[in-house]
C-alpha cells in the first residue's frame, strides 16, 4: 500500500495557529536579548571612556612619563660631557626608551619631548624684571627638541645655538608672550644669571612664542614654561617672588653643565590614551610600578644609564578612576541584578501562559501515547523558531548601538536569554504531564500548600539574602565585593515575595466571612475570586512586582543621594550662589556690589572681607582669620544658604568689645569672655556670642566673624556674597567685567554641574535610571501576564453572572476588586520592603565616593547617606495599582461587548 501523508508539519502549523501570540513572544526575547547584550557593552563603553575622560582632565605633569638622569659630572673631559646632551645622543635615548614602554602604554609623539634643563630655578638679577617683595625672580632653563612644531613666533626668531661648549656664557633664548608680558621681556633683552662658577650666564631674548595647544603635555609638563608663577620663599611672613622658564637651543645644553641649577638630561613621553579601554586599568597600574621601581627600571636603565630614574603621576590618576569605578560597580550591579530577576520571570510567566493556554491539548497527547521526550522535542522546537531568530536581532542591535566594546559578554548574555526562552515551555510541560492526568487538579492560591522541598528553597533564600546584608553592611561597596553583595537588593525582595504568598490567602480568608454577610454580591464573588486564582498565576507576579518595587526603591534613593551629596558638596564649595572675588587678594572695586545686586535674580549681596590675627601679644603667627562682615545682609545670606545661619543682633560692637561668631575649635581656645586678639591693623578685643560649625565665607576650617565696621586699619571687602535661585549668570559676568579685569566669578549651579559631568559617573547613572525604568515595564508585563492567565476563566464567570443578572458596571466593579488584593499587596509590600531595605542597606553604601569626582575631592559634612525617598517608594507602588485597575476594567469592558453565548456555548473548555 503507499505511504499515507504524515501531514502538516508541527511547528508550522502550531506557529500558523497563533501568529500574534508568536509575533509577542519574538518581540519579547528580542527586547530581553537586546538588554543582556547592550548591559555589558554600556558598562565597558561608560567605563573606557571614564578612564579616558580622567587622563585627558589631569594635568600634563602628573600623566606624562618622565625619565631623566644627571647631566655627566666633572670626572669626564669636557668633549665628552659635551657629546653626551648632544641632540642626537639625547634622540638615540629616547627612540630606545619609547621601545621599551610595557603594553598597554604608548607615546604620544606629539607630545613627547626630551632635553636638558636646570632641575633648580636660576636667579636673574636684572633690575627690570619685577620684583613682588623685593626679591629677584628664578628661570628655570630649557634646552628641549622639538619647538618648531609646537609653536608659533610672534616676534623675533627661534633661539640658535651655533657652536656651544661648556665653558660658553653667552647663549639665546626664547619666551612665551605671557611670560613676556609678566616679566618685562622684549626681543633684545638680556637675562643675567650669576649662579656660574666663572662668570654669569647671560640669555639673549630672541623670539616671543606663541604656544600651540598650550594646556597639552609639551607646554603644560612644565607650567611655568608657558606660564610665569608667584611662589613663595617659605619664611614668616612668606614672600613672593616670580618664576618662570626660557627655552634655548638644543644644541646650548653643553652651556648649562658647570651651573648651579642641578642640570639633568630628561626624556618626556605622553601617554597615548586613544587606545585605552577600562579593562586595561591594572594593566596600567602594574606597567608604571615596573617602570618607576621594577624589570621596566632595569631595562630603561639599560639605554639612559645606570642612575636613571622613571616618575610618573599616572598611577595616582588610575588610581581614583578605578576607586571611582568600584563605587560605582556594585551599585549597578544592583541595576542588573534587578532587571534580570524580573525579566527571568517574565519569560517564566510566558513559557507558563502558553502551557495554560495548551493544557488541554497537551494532556490529550499525553493521554494518547505521547512520550515526554517526544512532545518536550516538538514544543522546544515550536520555542526556538521565534526566540533563535530574535536573539540574534537582539545582539545585532546591541553591537549597532554600542561598538566599542568586548564582544564575548554579549553573546552570553542574548544565549542566556535565548536559552531561557526556548527551555521554559518544555520544562513547564514536562514537570506538568509527568504522568498522564484524567482531569485538571485544583491549583487555588487559597488552597495551596508548600511542600517540603519548596520550604528549604525558601530557606536557603533566606539565608543568602542575610549573609548578603550583613556582608554589605560590615565590608560596604567599597571593596573588590561580590555577586552575593550586589545582589542583597533583589535577595530581600525576593524573601519577602515568597514571605508574603504565603500570607496572602490569611486576609482573603479573613475578609470573605464580612463580605458574605453583605447585601451585595460583587465585594464577596471579588474576595473568593482572588482566592481562587492559581497559585502559579499569583506567585510570579508578585515576585516580579516586589522584586522591580524594591529595585527602584532602592536605585532611587541612591540617585536622589547622590543629587544631595553633589548639592552639598557645590554648596561648600562656595558659599553662596555666586562668589565675586579679586584673584590678587586686592580690595573689590568701589560700586561693583551695587552693579551685582542689580543683576536679575540677585536677592541679596554681602561683601566680605578676611584678615588674620594672632590669638595674643606673644604668638608671632597670625593663622586665624578673622571674617570682617555686614551683620543684616550675612546673617541673610548663611540663613538663605543653610550654613551656620544667626541672628544678625549677634554681630556688633559693646563697649568697644567685638561680639564674633566662632568655629566651635576657636570657641574653645578663645572662650566666651573678652579676649584680645592682634591683627594686622592692630589689637581688637573680642567676645564669642555664638558657635557655628561653618559659615558661608569660609566653609572650612577655623574662622571668626566680626562686624566690620570694628575692624580698623583693614583693607575694604575683597569677596562678595551673592544669593538667588535663578540669577542670570551671563549678566552677573558682565556686570563683574565692566567693573574690572582681575575679577573672578564662581558659580554654585556650574559647581554642581562640574560634580556630575564626568563619563563614569554620567554612564552609571543613565545605566542605573534605564534598568530600573526596564524593570518596571517588564514588572508590570508580568501583571498583564498574571491577568491573561486567568482572563477566559474570568470571562466566562462573568458571561454566566451576565444570564443572572449581573449589569455592565458590577461586572467592572467585579473584576476590579479581584484584581485589587493583589496589586494592593505588592505596592504596599514594595514601599515596606523598599524601605527596609534602604535602611538595612545604607550603612554599606558609600555615597561620597560614588557622587562626587574623585577619592580626593570634597564631600559632605559627616558623608552623605543614603536614605529612602519617599517618591521612588510612592510613584512606582502607585503605578503597579492604577495598571492593575485599569487592566480588570479593560477586560471587563472587551467581555461586555461580546455576547453571553460566546463564552458558554457547548464544548468551550475554559
């Protein structure tokens, strides 16, 4: 006989049956790859370009790596010590040197440079060049390759140096046009440095240079190459006196040998930082520790000599992006730990929907003959035609979107995904029909009861989740940490899910008995409806729900932390909302706080001035401030700003006694009778009124203030104190420019943004808002799942209330008020979870680091901490509520539309 037909394939035909449930179940793994791929490669992207972002911020001379030696000493013939900072014996170095570089480092060309120059400044004693206090300014002298390209002549030309020995005194030089403008140097003048043993060095002014790319590392290695600065002899009182640098010929280094400025060779390679990524952060680390004392010291040895030493500040600047980055780390892995629990059981729920869906169907085959491995084959293959296909979309989106980053993190995350996506539907069918069943076993949440082995599940739960908490309580974020620790979050919501499912049907059962004594019906069929929904149905979501709740509970607080840390921190450092001071210390120009309280948005201004005094007649050391204020307008100013605010009756003067605020250390050393105190206009007597731990005009440290209007022989205001929340910073500035040149403008808005501006902590941040916002939909996806679940049961009941009489609006309230309990009890287990986990978690949580730039920057008084905010525990409980509603109601409505015969004609099986 032939072969009869075998028919219509499986999957095609089962896939044909259903096309928008496969359509929904395509999109669904797609949206989960896409999120398990894009996470990892996020995370790396923020991370490389916050390690980049941190070497391109730090100044040149604390990332380059400089190698130098000292210049060859007298012991060797003059030729030779001559020969040996030639250029070309200097060029052969530094080619061996950049060769020698351990990966991952590589020079900048660019940037790098090499020479001879004076480790100590040189005094100049020429009478034109400025003199602060009296004392002679210091060169430091440059004979560094590489100037043509790295500069620009203004006026004159680039130093030569024809034939130079060391016995020379005569050699050119060049200078940058600031240097020019600060020292009173022209083309043509002459610079007389008598620190020779013979004779003094004389350096001709050739050229004024005209940097290019000045904040880069050829000019900005060595700051007062391009910039002259004041700096200060040490003495009491200190004094002033300018430096600078002057670039020669790199041929006239032999001419620095017989000096007394400590002449040395130097090699200054720049770090290329394109190429770095985050993960080569201890790469780095380890490479400048083998460079600076180390097999790389050896070798670099090996071509500069056996004395040559390596320095670099490039650990340092690692060092607070990797302690950054491990703030940060476990706080979004918290993110990510969240986001994967619901979506896990979202997919769970979807695997679970279908199966209820095809309960009947598959008991039939079951009961027909149908093995396990056989029916568990043809539903994984009905699974990963959709999910196989839309993985793979998922991880090409993900890849198109972020493509600087490792690729092996993402294919395990979209397999991970698509694994889970293609095993659920088999797994939940074949844990259903172990054996073949007549009928349909009761499944109501009411009547559950766990079993043994779903217990000690719940107990091993329980006791990570406390090992997570004590451990991030006792050892915080801060170290290397674990999964265990970044996890605590979602292991307590998830403990106190299975908690409260097992808590649910007490209340059901406890409300049903004074609903049934009701007149109407709706109250009592909504709480036995709830209590008969199947377990499976009410068990996920509300795992789902607690476990997205807790999540953004927790991920904002931290971010509304951070915010408040940030704000503090910019507050201190201020003061105020704006800050007008001279950069010199001179007094503020007559009439500039008139020009500033006439800016738009300005409420008040106060000038205030500083001094230091001596706390008696023998202390030579003047090291107190003392703060010369306005009483009315600063004791606005610090109530407005929130920092050690008084009364303005506090401030003034008694019987020629000064009433003063103090910082508590001041208070205690000085007391609170008079006191006699020496400042630089004479002896002022004063008296503490008050004690406050800061005050706008020093928000650090020790401090006294006083009226003004007592101090005498002190100079007029040098800051001014500005408040109000929306003052134009554009006018403040003009306002300040037509007022004087040497005015600078510090802002507490542009403060704060510079806090929150950096890659690392931006990325984590949008990272961190995203996967809560995703954990919320997918939370909210396993609502509507839960309601699906049990959406034909609750349209045909209410097609057969219908016949009885039920009308349109009981029917909604009906459906609404089954759908209530549970979403009651998720938002109000998730504030209360939310909440307790904020508080048992805050002690762990190392907010400073995690807001704010750097190891070394400013921090709130006392730390930050981290506490709940209240609408990241009210909003998304709210939101859970409202769906649930508006879902019941929506169904209620598409149930009402259709007729009552279409749910309870013959045979229907739901």
């Amino acid at each position: 006989m032939p072969r009869h037909d075998r028919g219509a394939p499986w999957v095609r035909t089962r896939l044909r049956t259903a096309p928008l449930s496969t359509v929904a179940f395509g999109v669904l793994v797609l949206v989960t790859a896409f999120l398990a791929a894009v996470l990892p490669r996020a995370v790396e992207a923020y991370e490389t370009d916050g390690l980049r972002e941190g070497l391109a911020v730090a100044s040149p001379d604390s990332t380059v790596l400089e190698l130098r030696a000292p210049a060859p000493g007298l012991e060797r013939p003059e030729k030779a010590r001559a020969d040996a900072v030639s250029p070309e014996a200097l060029a052969a170095v530094h080619d061996g040197a950049r060769g020698l570089l351990p990966a991952p480092l590589l020079e900048d060309p660019a940037q790098s440079a090499y020479g001879v120059r004076t480790a100590k400044s040189l005094m100049a004693v020429d009478r034109s060049l400025p003199r602060p206090n009296g004392l002679p300014p210091r060169f430091g002298l440059f004979a560094q390759s590489g100037v043509t390209a790295h500069a620009t002549v203004r006026e004159g030309r680039l130093p030569t140096a024809g034939t130079v020995t060391v016995d020379t005194r005569v050699v050119e030089g060049a200078v940058t046009a600031e240097t020019a403008r600060t020292m009173r140097l022209r083309t043509g003048s002459t610079l007389t440095l008598p620190e020779f043993p013979d004779r003094p060095l004389t350096v001709r002014i050739t050229g004024i240079l005209e940097p290019q790319q000045p904040r880069r590392s050829y000019w900005s290695a060595e700051p007062v190459l391009r910039t002259p600065a004041l700096t200060t002899n040490g003495g009491r009182p200190p004094q002033l006196y300018w430096e600078a640098g002057v670039l020669l010929a790199p041929g006239a280094a032999p001419a620095l040998l017989d000096g007394q400025g400590d002449p040395e060779k130097y090699w200054r390679m720049a770090p290329e930082t394109g190429r770095l990524t985050g993960a080569d952060a201890s790469a780095l680390v380890a490479a400048v520790a083998s460079l600076e004392n180390g097999p790389g010291l050896v070798r670099m040895r090996g071509v500069a000599g056996p004395t040559a030493q390596l320095s670099t500040g490039l650990e340092q600047v690692v060092g607070s992006y990797t302690t950054a980055r491990e703030a940060i780390t476990p706080v979004v892995a918290v993110a990510a730990f969240g986001i994967a629990t619901v979506a896990v059981v979202v997919l769970v729920m979807s695997g679970g929907l279908a199966a209820a869906r095809r309960e009947a169907e598959l008991a039939l085959l079951r009961a027909r003959g149908g093995s396990l491995r056989g029916i568990a084959g043809r539903l994984l293959a009905e699974t990963a035609v959709p999910a196989l296909p839309a993985a793979a979309c998922g991880l090409l989106l993900a890849v198109l979107l972020v493509d600087e980053a490792g690729l092996i993190p993402s294919v395990l995350g979209a397999g991970a995904v698509a694994l889970l996506a293609c095993a659920v539907l088999p797994v939940r069918a074949l844990v259903a029909h172990r054996r073949p069943r007549a009928h349909q076993e009761r499944d109501d949440l009411a009547q559950a009861r766990p079993g043994a082995r779903r217990t000690i599940a719940e107990l091993t739960l329980l006791v990570l989740a406390v090992g997570s908490v004590a451990a991030l309580r006792r050892r915080g974020t801060g170290g290397s940490g674990d999964l265990l620790v970044s996890a605590a979050p979602v292991l307590v919501g998830l403990v106190a899910a299975l908690v409260l499912v097992r808590l649910y049907p007490l209340p059901l059962r406890w409300a049903a008995g004074p609903a049934a004594r009701l007149r109407g019906v709706v109250g009592f069929l909504s709480l036995a409806r709830a209590g008969r929904s199947p377990a499976s149905a009410a068990t996920l979501p509300l795992l789902a729900l607690l476990t997205a709740l807790t999540t953004a509970a927790f991920g904002g607080s931290v971010l509304q932390g951070v915010a408040d840390a940030r704000d503090r921190a910019a507050l201190l450092a201020t003061g105020a909302d704006a800050v007008v001071s001279t950069t010199d210390g001179t007094v503020l120009p007559a009439g500039l706080a008139r020009a500033v309280r006439d800016v738009e948005g300005v409420r008040q201004v106060t000038a205030v001035s500083t001094t230091y005094a001596s706390e008696g007649a023998s202390d030579e050391a003047q090291s107190l401030p003392v703060v010369g204020v306005e009483p009315d307008s600063y004791a606005h100013v610090a109530r407005w700003m929130g920092l050690g605010g008084f009364p303005a009756g506090r401030l003034g003067v008694t019987g020629g006694v000064l009433d003063a605020v103090a910082s508590p250390d001041v208070a205690k050393r000085l007391g609170r009778g008079p006191r006699r105190i020496v400042t630089d206009g004479g002896p002022v007597t004063v008296r503490i009124t008050e004690v406050r731990p800061r005050t706008p005009a020093l928000t650090e440290g020790e401090f006294l203030l006083v009226d003004a209007a007592g101090l005498k022989g002190v100079g007029g205001p040098t800051t001014l104190l500005a408040t109000g929340a929306g003052l134009d910073a554009k006018a403040l500035r003009a306002a300040v420019r037509e007022a004087g040149a040497d005015l600078a403008v510090t802002l507490r808005a542009e403060e704060r943004a510079a806090l929150s501006d950096t890659p690392l902590q931006a990325g984590a941040e949008r990272i961190y808002v995203w996967a809560v916002a995703a954990g919320a939909g997918y939370a909210l996806l396993a609502l509507v799942f839960g309601l699906l679940r049990t959406a034909p049961e609750r349209a045909a009941l209410l097609a057969r209330l219908r016949t009885l009489g039920l009308t349109a609006r009981q029917g909604r309230r009906l459906l609404g008020l089954e759908a209530l309990p549970q979403a009651l009890l998720a938002a109000g287990g998730g504030m209360a979870v939310g909440w307790a986990t904020v508080r048992l978690l805050a002690p762990g949580v190392d907010l400073d680091r995690l807001a704010l730039a750097g190891p070394a920057g400013a921090t709130a008084p006392g730390g930050a901490v981290l506490r709940a905010d209240l609408w990241s525990l009210v909003l998304p409980a709210a939101g859970a509520v409202l769906l649930a509603g508006a879902v019941a109601v929506g169904q209620a409505w598409w149930a009402g539309r259709r007729t009552p015969i279409t749910h309870l004609r013959a045979g229907d099986m739901r």
